[in-house]
C-alpha cells in the first residue's frame, strides 16, 4: 500500500487533485484507514490517474473522462473520441481565428498611437475667461466620470440665457481643479464655457486663465481615441523631449452638429539636465 503522498508524486498531481477525483467517483483510495483518516493506493491504480490525465489532455471535461471509464466498449470509446476530435479542430479553428483578430486589433492600435503621437505640439495658448461650476467627480471607474461631467455640463447649461445652449459656444471645457495625489477615488474638476454672467446666488464662479507658454496640445477624435491615449501620447512626448508636466489637464471641447473635437492640453516646463551633465566654466557652475 502506498500513502496518498507517495502516490501523487508518483502520478506527477497534487494530493488536492487525488482527493477531488476521489470526490467525482473518478479513483478512489484502495484502503482508508478508519482510526486516522489516512489515504492509501495500491501501484496498479496508477494505470487508472495515467487514463485520467490523458483523456484531460485531450480536452475532455471530468464528467466526460467519468464516461469513459465507466463505459469501456469499444463503440462508445471511440464515438466520444470521435467527437472529442471534432470539438478540437473546432477550437483550434477559432483560435486561429481569434489570433489573427488580436493581431489586426494590436496593429491598428499601434498605428492609431503613431498617428495621435505625431499631432502633439508645443504652442501658445491665449487668455480664457470663463464661467465655470465645480465638484468632485469619481475618477475609478471611466463611465460614470464622463457621467458626472455630463450632469456638471447640464447643470452649467441651465444658468445660460434663454435660447443660448453651450453646443453654440466656441468651446466648453473640463480642467483638472485639484491634486489627486492623495489615496483616494475622487477627483477635483471644473466644467467652465467662455461666457459672463452674473454669478451671484448660484453655485457657478468666473475662473480667468492667463495666456500661458509652452503649452502642450494634442487635437483629437473622442470617438476614435479615448482620453487615456491622448493623455498617454502627452506624457510620451515629455519624456522623449526632457520635459516635465507643470499644471493640470485641461480639456477644450470644440463640437457643432455634426462634429466633436477634443484639444486635450498641459503646460510643461523642460527638465533640467541631471547634475553629473554640469561643469564649472569661468568659476561659474553652468549647465551643458
């Protein structure tokens, strides 16, 4: 008699695996002892776990390996077999298939990427006055931020005058009002358009942005690329270029009837070249 220790490492399983077949009526201990509980084989039951693991190598489900152990014709035998090897060619036909897909979805992704990338530019941006509304948003999870931006703009919206809708305006846009640097889900965000008004007893402020420098900008399809890639194509750019981010993320919708634009701006002030690229020239420590 063998302990199931032994046993299973003479089958090549684990002892978990031995006593979920011996769970499913798929191979039983030879001699369970009473007082202690322990599991023995005898060495002609590896026979038994070496039928197990093949019909498990030829894709074949515990219920079905169970059939076809306990019905050992011929006829039968070779009909499940049969079937088995249809069911294979036809998964690997859908493997090829889905091979084949997932190469064509990563070479159209790689493509978009080249494509967003070479549209990131250095510009100047000018001054913006704009009426804006302020809350905090979940960042987790994508839909429900765009969600909660969509309320926000609703809400800006229903301050404007009568007959005057924010798809009328130049742009609107969403900015990035606080760190999220802390651990935690929610984020700062302003929801602003390029109009005045008089913000008294409402929840709406005017916010002024200066004309800025060395602003970075990317313009793109929301459609054809999420915000994540835009974002992603910016921070690419920094650290292709020894540029370092230096304010939030602003982001200028630009929409009519037909169409709707995204310019997902952040300024950026370049990085200073690591200590070891300095020298003292005329006793003056001046960087190279």
């Amino acid at each position: 008699m063998i302990k199931i220790g032994e046993f299973a490492k003479l089958g090549c399983v684990s002892v978990k695996t031995l006593r979920h077949y011996a769970r499913l009526n798929l191979l039983h201990p030879a001699h369970t002892d009473t007082y202690t509980g322990y599991r023995y084989y005898e060495l002609p039951q590896l026979t038994r776990l070496n039928e197990i693991l093949l019909f498990k190598l030829m894709g074949f489900s515990l219920e079905n390996v169970h059939n076809l152990l306990t019905h050992r014709t011929t006829e039968q035998i070779n009909e499940m077999l049969a079937s088995q090897e249809v069911r294979l060619h036809e998964q690997q036909e859908e493997i090829r298939e889905r091979l084949s897909w997932l190469q064509n979805s990563r070479n159209k992704l790689i493509n978009a990427r080249d494509a967003l990338n070479s549209q990131v530019i250095l510009k100047q941006q000018p001054a913006m006055e704009l009426t804006i509304l302020s809350d905090e948003v979940a960042i987790s999870e994508r839909r429900q931020y765009r969600q909660a931006i969509l309320r926000m703009r609703q809400h800006l919206d229903s301050f404007l005058p009568a007959g005057q809708q924010m798809i009328d305006m130049p742009f609107w846009t969403i900015i990035e009002c606080g760190s999220n640097e802390h651990d935690n889900d929610m984020q700062c965000i302003e929801v602003g358009a390029p109009f005045t008004m008089n913000t008294i007893d409402t929840p709406l402020k005017q916010r002024s942005i200066p004309a800025r420098e060395n602003v970075l900008s990317v313009l793109y399809d929301p459609v054809q690329y999420p915000v994540e890639e835009a974002r992603l194509a910016l921070f690419e750019w920094t650290q292709r270029r020894a540029y370092h981010f230096d304010g939030p993320f602003i982001e200028l919708h630009y929409q009519d009837s037909e169409k709707q634009l995204v310019e997902l701006q952040r300024q950026v002030t370049r990085s200073l070249p690591p200590p070891n690229q300095c020298k003292r020239i005329t006793g003056e420590k001046k960087w190279i």
